[in-house]
C-alpha cells in the first residue's frame, strides 16, 4: 500500500492518499513504518482540507 500511497500523494489526490496511508499503517509489521505511514497520512489529511 505504501507505494501506492506515495505515487497517490505525489498526483496530489490527497484524500485518496490518506485512506492509503491508513491501510500502509495497519498493515505495518514495525513501529517505524507504522509511524511514517500515520505521519504521511496526517500531512494527506491537511492537504486534503486545504485544495478544496
């Protein structure tokens, strides 16, 4: 999911990114990947809010 969520990110579809990155997180299997995926999905969120 992580590799989608970036090439979904850098198209600027940051709703879709979030919800991708959520998916990367959940699926994580360390506390590293899991808290870049969380982070990435926050700045998607914000993104998000702010190109409406």
């Amino acid at each position: 999911y992580s590799q989608l969520a970036a090439r979904t990110e850098r198209s600027r579809e940051y709703g879709d990114a979030a919800t991708l990155w959520k998916a990367a997180a959940m699926l994580a299997t360390n506390l590293e990947n899991i808290e870049w995926a969380m982070h990435r999905k926050l700045f998607c969120v914000k993104m998000a809010q702010y190109s409406c």
